[in-house]
C-alpha cells in the first residue's frame, strides 16, 4: 500500500514523495529523494536493519526503533513512515503524459537539470496562450480536457469535480487572490509543496509570504533563485554550509535582494549555534520556511495529582508503592491544553476540571503548527482514544499524553508518568477501583470549560450523514498531507468510494483521474456542494480489498448512564455524563 519504489522515483505519489521522514530541529522533514528511495526498495523487500548512503554520509535505518544512525557521528535521530490511505490506482494506469517531461527541442544543448525545471516546463505547457499568465478558468479547461480523456461516462461530473479542484489549488497558490498564476508563482508553489512536511506546514509559509508580496511582488523569483544558485549539484538540497553562506552573501549585498531575504538571512545567522549538524541539509521549504522565521513552540507537560496529595502516604497501604502522586497529565503547547478524558479536549492551560498542575515540565520546543496538532488529534487519535477505549490501567491520559509528544517532539513522556500503572495493576485496590475510575477519567464534557472544544462523534456523524453519491469532499491521500477535492461515487458502512483528480505539475500537460475504495469517514470533509452524479457507482481499477487494511472507523456515538460518585483516598469524585 505504500506506493511502489517506481511511483516515488516519478512522482507519482500525491504531492511527490513523502513517505519517510525524519525528526530535525523540532519538526518532521520529508526525507531527500535518494534516500528515500533506498528506504523504500529495503523496507518493501521486507528489511528492518539496513545501511544507506546520502549527501556523503552512510546510516543505519532500523524500522523496528524507527531510527536513523550517523554511522560517522553516531547521532541517531527518529524517523517514521507515513502511511497512504486506502487508495486506488489510476483509472487510466497507463497515462502517457504522467510523470513525462516535455522534451527537449531538436537542436538544442541539454543543460544539467534544476530542481525547479519540470515546473517551470509543466507551466510553459499549460500557458497555451503563451503570456505568463494562467487564469483559474483556463486550468480548469485544461484540466477538464485531459480529464474527459479518461471518463467519457461522467463528463458532467469530472467538470464538477476540476472546477473544485482547481478552486482548492488556487486558494493557496494565487497568493495576490487576483485569479491569475505566474511561471514564479506555479514554481515556487509546486516546489514548496512537495517538500512541506505536510500541508499545515505549507500553508503557515505561503500565509506569510502573502503578506509580504503585497508590498514586494518579485519576492518568489528572488527566493527561487537563489535556492537555484545554492543547490549547485541539482539534487534539491543545500547543506548546512551552503544555507549559511547564501545567508552571508545576501545580508552582505548591496542589491538584488530585498529586506525579506536580509531579515531572514540575519535572523538564521543568528541561529547558526542551534544547526551544529554537519549532514543537517535544506530543501526548498526548509530554506523558506527559515528566511521567513520558523516558530518555535515551547510544549510542557502539566501533571495533576487526582489523589489530591493523599497518594504519598495512601498508596503505600492501598497499592503496594510509594509515588508522589496519582497522574493526570495533558500537553501545553500554543497557549492551549491538550488531554484526554473520553474525548479529546482543547482547553485553557490549568482550567481543566483537575484544578491547578502540580508539576510543569518542560519538554522541548516544536515547529509543528497548532492546525497539524488537531488535524493529527481529529483524524487520527480520536479513532483510537474515544469513551468505550478508556481505561485507567491501559488506555488512559497520559497514553495519549505520550503519543502527543512523540508526534511534536519525537519522544516520550517520563517514565515516572509513563509507566505509573504498570506498577500498580496488580494490586487488588486498582483493580477494585479501576471500573469507577474509568467511568469518572473517560466521561467529561466540554461544558463549563472556557475557550475548550473537543472532538465531538456526533458532529462527525451528522456531517456523514449528509454525504452520498456525487457529494464533493476533500480528502488527503497521506497523514498531513494536500487536501484535495474528491467526488464520492459510493458510501457504505462508515466508508466510502471516491475519485479525485491528480494533475501532473512536472512536465507536459496530463494528470491522472483516481479512484479508491475503503476510505474511512474520519478521512473525509464534506465540502457541502455536489456534483450532478445521481446514482451511486463502484469505483474502477482499484487496489483488491484483500490488498488493504481493514480501516479503524468511529464507533457510534455513546450512550449515558446515571450519575454515581465515590471516595479515593478522601477525593470526592462525582460526575453526571458518561
């Protein structure tokens, strides 16, 4: 399911590669394409532990500790593996144009390739009228006749579906939103993209730098330019060395920069202590992304002792250990607290229903924005961490505190919190307690918490509900990654069958209409509009099921029961929904 090693080396994965990625500098990174190459032929020929090459340097890459190891160094950083959804292969497999450069004419002198090269051909093919300008309708067009080519049946419905399409591109590529594209702006647009670590982390730098080309239009081709004058081996990466010294130049410079490229330069120069790696390497959003001032997040942990100080001197006599308190924990981190309890809640830091933090530690700094948190915490966690999957001992709070940090900052929680209950779950007391504490820790609401939301089953449920046949959707094929538009053929069971458009931004014009089955509800987002498809249909040419795995869907939403109330430990413990 993760894509053959033919579809990374072309590019025919949903916005490039992507599929490994490694933790550096507080954020996840889309490893180069070299390396992930050589990853993909291991880990599909079924290797766990194996050694790689990359930018002059060799690594160990373990799966089973999901590591990556500086063999010179002996640095070892966490690496994951970002999984596809249940996805299709194309309608029309054999697309000629996917993935095909334009040629070069005859006569001509081949020149070493730039990264930025396919984009700027795929441009030229798709300004048909040969004027640097790319209106909205004229991609729509353009797209809707390469389309028809491959669904001669729904002609009506794939025009529905690319006018969604191109309005989605549009919203974050047209930067100065006057409904035309330039060759600077189709570049950068298509570059950053497929090197962002994920979309949320594409959109913070293009909303910043739509504030910027309001006052200074020619920003994108003097960033693209000089990323092209950096990479002097065309592999779409600069090392540590070449950032700082494009850095140095440009703060240096007297012309042919502006005060965007000097403030960022000064700024990373400023930070160049905090980028001591000497394989650290930067592509081109990396290199954006630092010239525009990449936040840092400061995360904490806030511990709660729900024994109200009495586990110190009770736990001894009721669990047979001595602990400085009874944990509940949540993450803070944007000026928000995260936890669980049931549902999972964004709430003001230490105005949760446990009252004022006895610890607050800090755990490290992140460049993971607040959108890519909930988004992982919506379409992820909450599958996993809901009201019937609580349990005190198992399945708790400070387990979904642990998988948070491991998403913001690629590490545990301490193992004091972390590895509380397998001290006690074989005493007799949390045992006995267990089902009431269950029933109180995994049964809060959202109301009475101030500024708090939380994910919610029956939203998501009356959100499903309004989806059928012909319904457009986005939908990402990979954790994080473009929402694109999608237009559902079938709906069935909490799953759905869906089409969507993947254009071909690097070469000629051409794309491929895809279509997959077993999408899980969780994975889509109704659009509210519609094609004008009136009956269900299966989708074509996809992936066997037995090829795929079986989804984690929402359960329905819970029930209730009466209030109840107990004492541990002297702590009164009351509640009124669950």
């Amino acid at each position: 399911l993760g894509g053959s090693t033919q579809q990374y080396a072309s590019g025919q994965m949903s916005g490039g590669h992507g599929r490994f990625q490694v933790w550096l500098n507080g954020g996840w990174k889309k490893m180069p394409v070299g390396e992930e190459q050589q990853i993909a032929v291991a880990v599909d020929a079924g290797q766990t532990d194996f050694i790689v090459e990359a930018r002059g340097h060799r690594y160990r890459i373990n799966m089973n500790t999901s590591t990556q190891e500086n063999l010179a160094t002996h640095k070892l950083r966490s690496i994951r593996q970002v999984e596809l959804q249940n996805l299709a292969v194309p309608v029309t497999p054999a697309t000629p144009q996917m993935g095909r450069l334009a040629s070069v004419p005859e006569g001509s002198v081949a020149v070493e390739e730039k990264c930025t090269t396919p984009f700027k051909l795929s441009y030229k093919a798709h300004d048909q009228n040969h004027d640097n300008q790319l209106s909205r309708l004229e991609l729509e067009q353009i797209w809707f006749e390469a389309a028809c080519k491959q669904a001669l049946d729904d002609a009506e419905e794939t025009r529905d579906l690319i006018r969604e399409t191109v309005t989605l591109v549009f919203q974050e590529m047209d930067l100065l939103a006057n409904g035309i594209v330039f060759e600077t702006a189709w570049t950068h647009y298509w570059l950053l993209e497929r090197y962002a670590p994920s979309f949320y982390a594409c959109q913070v730098v293009q909303d910043g730098l739509r504030q910027v080309i309001q006052k200074d239009k020619s920003i994108l081709s003097r960033l693209l330019r000089l990323f092209e004058e950096a990479d002097d081996d065309n592999d779409a990466e600069i090392s540590a060395e070449e950032m700082a010294r494009v850095c140095r130049r440009v703060a240096s410079s007297a012309s042919g920069v502006g005060g965007f490229e000097v403030k960022g330069s000064l700024a990373y120069l400023s930070r160049q202590g905090e980028h001591a790696d000497d394989d650290l390497s930067y592509n081109y959003f990396d290199f954006v992304a630092e010239l525009l001032g990449r936040e840092r997040h400061e995360v904490k942990l806030f511990q709660y002792d729900i024994s109200g100080g009495r586990a110190w001197w009770g736990a001894p006599l009721l669990l047979g250990q001595q602990m400085d308190g009874l944990w509940h924990t949540g993450i803070v981190v944007y000026d928000k607290e995260y936890w669980y309890g049931g549902k999972l809640f964004e709430s003001t830091p230490g105005m949760t229903p446990f009252g004022v933090p006895v610890k607050e530690i800090v755990l490290g700094y992140t460049v993971v924005t607040q959108d890519e948190l909930w988004d992982f915490l919506v379409s992820e966690l909450a599958r996993e961490f809901t009201v019937e999957t609580y349990d005190v001992l198992t399945h708790n709070c400070n387990c979904f505190t642990d998988e948070v940090t491991q998403f913001l900052l690629a590490q545990h929680i301490p193992d004091e919190v972390r590895l509380q209950p397998e001290k006690v779950m074989d005493s007799m007391a949390a045992r006995a307690f267990r089902p009431v504490l269950n029933r109180w820790l995994g049964g809060f609401n959202v109301e009475g918490m101030d500024k708090a939301r939380a994910t919610d089953k029956q939203a998501a449920e009356e959100l499903w509900g309004c989806v059928d046949a012909g319904s457009l959707v986005t939908f990402s094929r990979m954790d994080g990654g473009r929402p694109v538009a999608a237009e559902v053929l079938y709906k069935e069971d909490g799953i759905c069958e869906l089409r969507y458009w993947e254009p071909n931004v690097c070469g000629d014009i051409g794309g491929q209409l895809v279509e997959g089955r077993g999408i899980p509800k969780t994975q889509i987002k109704p659009l509210h509009r519609r094609t004008t498809r009136s009956k269900p249909r299966r989708a074509v040419n996809v992936i066997p099921d037995q090829d795929l795995p079986h989804p984690k869907l929402l359960d329905s939403a819970p029930g209730s029961c009466s209030v109840f109330g107990f004492n541990l430990f002297g702590l009164q413990v009351c509640s009124g929904y669950l």
